[in-house]
C-alpha cells in the first residue's frame, strides 16, 4: 500500500510515478497480467523473426496492449468493488467483476485470432510449407 494514494499528483513526474506503480502493482499481483505480458512479448518477437511489416506489427502491438490495457481494468474494477462492499456478496458486484474478466476474454480470444492470421503464414513459408 503506497503512502498518500488518496492525494492527488501535484506535477507531471508524480503522475507517471504512480501510472508505474500501478504497472508494476499488476505484475506482481496478477498472474494473467505477466502470462499476457510474456505472451505478448513473445508474438512480438516472433513477428521481428518473421519480419513482418511495420504495419502488421503495429496491429500486433495495438492488440497485446489491448490486452494489458482490459487486464488493468480488470484489476482496478475488482479493487473498487471489494473496497465498496467488502467480503459481502452482492449479485451487482458479481456482474461487475464477471463483466470485467469478460472483457478480458474477449480481447485476449480477438488477439489471439488476429496474432494467428498475422503471424501464421510467413511462418508456415518460412518453414517451406
């Protein structure tokens, strides 16, 4: 827990401080954050291994981030809901935090998709088939 949270950044370097805390927040505690993290890293370079075009990459990068980006709100939801209900069950703070994995899914099941039509045919040539 960081020390003065509720306080508002008072200049620029104190606003990226605590956009890298919350980067660094979601790699050490959630584990799908470092699995797409790794994930992405991997499809990346395996597209500059491929040498695919700077535009396919790009489309690479947009999704992983995509990602990440769902990930982080993923978290951020779950944190908001637990703090205004607490160890409470609440069927609108279920749909809240299913909705939110659900968000998830789908971008990771769209990346996927867009990763494997981007990336499978330069390999299979590379590979001579």
């Amino acid at each position: 827990m960081r020390v003065g949270a509720w306080k508002v950044a008072g200049d620029l370097p104190a606003s990226f401080r605590y956009a890298a805390q919350g980067l660094a927040y979601g790699f050490a505690s959630q584990r799908n954050f470092r699995i797409h993290v790794i994930t992405g890293a991997l499809v990346f370079l395996l597209g500059l291994w491929l040498r695919l075009s700077l535009d396919r990459l790009a489309v690479l990068v947009l999704t992983v981030a995509a990602v990440l980006v769902l990930e982080l709100l993923n978290t951020a939801t779950e944190a908001v809901v637990d703090l205004a209900i607490g160890r409470q069950f609440h069927p609108l703070a279920r749909i809240a935090k299913d909705c939110a994995a659900a968000a998830v899914l789908v971008a990771a099941l769209s990346s996927m998709m867009i990763a494997l039509l981007l990336l499978v045919p330069p390999l299979l040539a590379r590979l001579g088939f």
